[in-house]
C-alpha cells in the first residue's frame, strides 16, 4: 500500500489524541503514547493535558500515586514517564544494548561492568521497601568501602552512572520528598512486577506501541528513538521480524516503512489535517520520529526546535507539520511563525491559547509574528 505524508501526519495526530483530544486518562495516554518525557516535569503534565479535552490539576501526580504510572530512565538516557505495565519491557530493550559495557562508555565514567553488577545487588538490598534521596542512596553505597571511590561518579548530575541500574531493573524514581527527587526499588512501585523480562518478548510490547503512535516507520527509525542506533541492525530488524503478520508494510511518498497491520485501513482513509495545536517542549509528537525527520521539521528550522544542551522547545504544529515555536513570556504567549510555513490561521492560535489557559490555569495574552 503507498500512502503520503499529509496522510501520516493527520493519522498521528488523530492516534496521540491531537486532533481530535480525547478524553483519556493519563496512564492511557502515556501507555498509546510509547511513554511522555518527563526531564521537565512541567512540559510532561502539559503534553498529556494538551490532549486532553478537560484537563485536570495534578493529573500526572494522581497516575504516579496508584502506581499506573512509573518514571524512570528510559527512551535515549532521558527520565520518562511510562505505563507500569509495559516498564519491564522498555528497561529491556534498554539493558540490551548493553552500552556500560562499551570500553567507550567506561573510559568516560569510570565504573567497569564489574562494578556496575555489584552496584545493582547493592542498590537491590539498599532499596528494599525504602526510597530513599540521591544523596541518601549515595551515602549508604559509599559507605561500603568497594564502592568508596565512585562517589563522583554517582553523584554526576546526568546520573549517567545510575542508568544502568534503571535499566536492569534495580531503581525506578520514587515519591519526591518535598523537591527533592527519590529512588525506589520496583518492586515497590510496579504492580506485580516480576523483574525484567527477554529483549524478544520485550519487543513484542515496545515495538506496536512505538507504531501505534509514531509509525509508520523503519527499524533503524525505531531504534534511533529507543537508544540513538546503539543496538545491532540486525537485531532490531529481527525483533520487527518476529512480529509477522502484526506488522504491515507500506510505502510512505515511495520509503518502505512498518506499522501495526490493525492501522493500514484508518491510515489509508486519512484525509491531510489543517489543525493547529502548540504542543509542550519534549512532545512526543516530535521526539517520536526524531527532529531530524525533515518531513516534519525543515532541515534548517531544526536548531530553533532542537536546542543546546538536549532542550526541545514548545512548537506550533500545522497541517502536520512544525510550523513555528512559542514561549510564555511575563504571562503572554509569544508565538513565532517559521516565514516559508503555510499562514497559520489566527483564530486557530487564539483557541489554542485557550486550551492553554485551560491546562495551566491562568489567562494569558498572545503575540504573532514571523521569523
């Protein structure tokens, strides 16, 4: 089957609940979603009330206290927000890759591997029916005289060296302690959990939900979102494989693509989307196909998205496709217009501050203009 891009955009939006918004919960969002970066507290609860119709205070917080909801590093290093149910499958696909391994990995952050599994019975002891905060958690494995000389390293802001232990299922994050983030073990923040799970059965799971909301798409796509390309080729192609007939190819503007075979019909039927939305900084909606994908972002619009130091500022979409940033600035919403960007209709933008005000509860005035 070939299908456009205009018809890929306008089914992704109707598939993430953008056009139109639904009026699903957060832990359902965040599970069709393939899970919402959650670096910026803040953007997180704005892109899932973005696509709600009602929008509720302290919805994100409510999914994290009955445990439907779990945040945890995951997708590409960055803490994320992901169904409890589907965790051990993301933490596996993750672990898979197995980049602490790497000689690269190890001459930057200086813990070997051995180090890094003794880490993981330490934090799985340490942890046990406790959260504790990053310094507390440091504290009691320093205090262990192996683990003496990591204390820079467990304490680098990045928490590069804590990722691992993430993914191998001996942390998640736990309730804050006033601002003060905590870990836990989860075992005692994910139902029913059973630890980590295979990289084949993991796929079975991470793969469809990634095509439900982002597809249609190629594996080397899926991966570049998953890990930034750190898994073999071939084993990302096999774990897509190992689908069968789940998964449907199709042709997108003349690009070999997969999606879940459920999909072809409603993506075959899509008619090309003029909605206008402001999505939140780190939306899924552009970090699933990834900011470098020029169909949705123009080559040399990229670095007023993709910013320095990882940071993905709030963008205008239009008819699909990123036409324009904004901000909010001493309570105005300033909007940016891309100039080659088809013209974005005005009372369009004005609804969509409304919503705006709707999800942060507050009134704001608007500005346009185009750069």
């Amino acid at each position: 089957m070939q299908v456009t891009q205009d018809q890929v955009l306008a089914w992704r939006l109707r598939q993430q609940s953008l056009a139109p918004r639904g009026t699903s919960s957060v832990a359902r969002l965040v599970r069709e979603l393939a899970g919402v970066q959650a670096q910026v507290a803040s953007s997180a609860e704005l892109a899932l009330a973005t696509r709600q119709q009602k929008p509720k205070a302290d919805a994100v917080q409510k999914a994290l206290d009955t445990r439907d909801v779990v945040k945890t590093w995951v997708m590409r290093g960055t803490l994320h927000l992901v169904a409890a149910e589907h965790m051990a499958a993301y933490l596996s696909l993750m672990a898979a890759a197995r980049t602490w391994e790497k000689p690269a990995w190890q001459r930057t952050f200086g813990v070997t591997p051995t180090q890094m599994a003794a880490l993981g019975e330490a934090v799985d002891d340490i942890l046990a029916g406790q959260a504790l905060t990053r310094q507390e958690l440091t504290e009691a494995l320093v205090a262990h005289d192996k683990f003496a000389s990591l204390e820079a390293q467990l304490t680098s802001g990045w928490g590069t060296v804590l990722k691992p232990l993430a993914w191998t299922g001996k942390l998640c994050h736990g309730p804050n302690q006033g601002n003060r983030i905590t870990f836990a073990s989860p075992r005692d923040r994910v139902p029913g959990w059973s630890g980590t799970i295979e990289p084949e059965e993991a796929a079975r799971t991470v793969i469809p939900a990634y095509l439900g909301a982002h597809g249609p798409a190629t594996p080397e796509t899926f991966d570049a979102w998953l890990t930034r390309n750190a898994h073999r080729k071939t084993a990302v192609r096999s774990w897509f494989a190992s689908l069968g007939e789940e998964l449907a190819k199709v042709e997108v503007d003349g690009t070999a693509c997969y999606m879940r075979a459920e999909d072809v019909d409603a993506l075959a039927a899509a008619k090309p989307s003029k909605e206008v939305r402001l999505l939140a900084g780190f939306d899924q909606y552009v970090l699933g196909p990834g900011t470098s994908d020029t169909r949705i972002l123009r080559a040399e619009r990229r670095k007023a998205v993709s910013r320095t130091s990882g940071w993905i500022t709030p963008v205008v979409v239009y008819q699909g496709r990123v036409a324009g940033v904004w901000e909010i600035t001493d309570g105005a919403v300033d909007v940016q217009l891309f100039s080659e960007s088809p013209e974005v209709p005005k009372e369009a933008l004005e609804a969509e501050v409304g919503h705006l005000e709707a999800c942060n509860g507050r009134s704001y005035a608007m500005s346009v203009r185009t750069i």
